[in-house]
C-alpha cells in the first residue's frame, strides 16, 4: 500500500485492489464530503478542482446526519452508505472508513 497526503486527508491506497482508503472523523468540523472528494481525486487521478460536486450526485446533508450521533449522544456503530461518483463506487463506513474504488 502507498500512502499519500491530499488536502489534508492521508489516503492509503493498495495497488493491487485500486482501492483508496481514506478517514473521516464524525465529530470533526471537516463534512464528510471532503473526505469523499479526496478519495475520488485519488482514484481517478483529477485534482479536487476538476470533480463534479458531490452536491450534484447525492443529497450531502442527508448523507452528514445519516451517521450523526443519536438524539441521546450514543454514536452510530453501524452502517454503510454506497454512492456512485465521477466513476467510482464510493462506500462510507459509520466508523469513519471511507472506501472509493474507480469502476469506470
């Protein structure tokens, strides 16, 4: 695995799955989105400038409460949520793992 450091997100990636892994921390002020974005551009090889918004592929406000904390202050352990984006199939994981993979 390579390791490489984009707009302030470090991104793995293994180079015999293509996968790129990437971090997002719920209770960070950074949207998840930025952590998606930077994955995307890691995958694809584009620089952040030339992504399509994510805005215009999913609803990012719904997909930043999907995993926020529960009305009693418990965290959400569990879930996945998959998103397809500039050609990469996308998977953010409730503990923070951000998964992207190139599919096109």
């Amino acid at each position: 695995m390579e390791q490489s450091d984009t707009a302030a997100d470090a991104c793995l990636v293994d180079d015999a799955t293509g996968l790129v892994y990437t971090h997002y921390d719920w209770s960070g002020e950074r949207p998840v989105s930025a952590s998606i974005v930077t994955g995307v551009s890691e995958a694809t090889g584009k620089p952040h400038g030339e992504i399509e918004p994510l805005h215009r592929t999913v609803d990012t406000d719904a997909l930043e409460s999907i995993f926020r904390d529960r009305a009693t202050g418990d965290r959400r352990n569990a879930g996945v949520v998959t998103v397809v984006h500039e050609g990469c199939l996308v998977r953010v994981h409730a503990d923070g793992r951000v998964v992207v993979r190139a599919v096109a």
